[in-house]
C-alpha cells in the first residue's frame, strides 16, 4: 500500500481579492501560511519519499511550511510547471464579480465551470488534466506503485485533474467537486492505484 496526500496552497492575495490567478505568481496571504501550517500539522506522523509541487510560489511556499511542521526538511522535492493552476488566460488578475459585469454571469460561469470550454487565451479544465495527467502517470505514479508516500502541493484545478483521474469521475462530477485551499486530502491505493480510501484530513 502507499499513501498520496494531495494540498491546495494555502489563500493567495488573489483568492482573499476574488481575481482570477491562474499562472500569475501570486504570494500567500497570512491567513494562506496560517493554512499551510494547519495542514503540515494535520499530517504530523506521515512520512513522505517524495514531494511534488507546481512552479508557483504560493504552492511552494505551502510545501515548505508543511516540511516544516512534520519535520521532514530533507524530502526530496520537483517542481515542474505541468502541476500549475489552470491558466486563465485573458482573465488573468481580473476581479471575478467585475468579470460578470463585463461578459455576462452566463458566459463567465460558462468559463469558469464547463470541462471543455477556455477562457479567451486560456485553458479549460480538460486542457489542464491533458498535462497534469500524463505528468502524473510519468513521474508520480510510478513511485506511487513502488509503495512510496507522496505529497503533492498544487491548485484547484490541477489537483481537480487528479481527483478526477485517481476516482474515476465524470467530467459533470469533477465540476461539483472542491477541495478548499490548506486541507489535505489522503488516499490510500492499493495494487493499480486502486484507491482503497480518500478522505479530507
């Protein structure tokens, strides 16, 4: 059996702004290292071989407060820009309520929510798991099939990817499913990455 922990960065000065992020390089809030923290701490006695987390600061940052708290500095870390957040495109650091004012609550909604429709200049939540999934399959899965522990500290979206493939979910599931930022989410697989159990920590 091994163990796949899966973090969103902790709160972003975006998020706390309601813009959308994607690939910008936005810190963390005090509440987002507040979050990291809780999360490290929620996963004290866990033991990780390997850490995975996109290129982007604020998930990195959750990564490092989370190697802190479990005492686990020495973890060997990747970081590589296939686990970014969905890129938004012409969206990017746009107010999310200004945005429907702009385009229409339908159209954005439409953006927002729909698996395989991009925003203007951007990526859809398919084009987003077309390189976090084969990343995955590449690089973590194979240690996953080894027995070992991995932590993995992304975004919304690209962990979605994940879940979705980890699951098994529909395109419609995946859209209803939310993974709040700073709060772990445990999987334990068994042969195949068969999941045996996933639950929020």
């Amino acid at each position: 059996m091994s163990v796949l922990v899966l973090v969103r960065h902790g709160q972003s000065k975006w998020n706390l702004e309601n813009r959308f992020t994607g690939w910008v390089d936005v810190d963390l809030t005090e509440k987002g290292e507040d979050e990291a923290r809780s999360a490290g701490h929620r996963l004290i006695g866990m033991h990780f071989d390997q850490a995975f987390c996109s290129v982007l600061s604020r998930a990195r940052r959750t990564l490092d407060f989370i190697l802190a708290e479990i005492v686990q500095s020495d973890c060997p870390i990747t970081c590589d820009a296939a686990l970014n957040e969905r890129m938004y495109g012409d969206l990017q650091g746009l107010n999310k309520d200004e945005t429907v004012e702009r385009f229409g609550a339908e159209q954005v909604h439409q953006w927002r929510r729909s698996y395989d429709i991009s925003p203007p200049g951007g990526e859809s939540l398919q084009d987003t798991a077309e390189r976090v999934i084969p990343y995955f399959e590449a690089y973590i899965a194979p240690l996953l099939r080894d027995g070992r522990n991995v932590l993995v500290v992304a975004h919304g979206n690209s962990l979605r990817a994940l879940v979705m493939a980890l699951e098994g979910l529909s395109p419609e599931q995946i859209l209803q499913f939310e993974l709040p930022t700073g709060t772990p989410r445990v999987y334990r697989l068994g042969e195949n990455l068969s999941v045996l159990s996933a639950e929020m920590i």
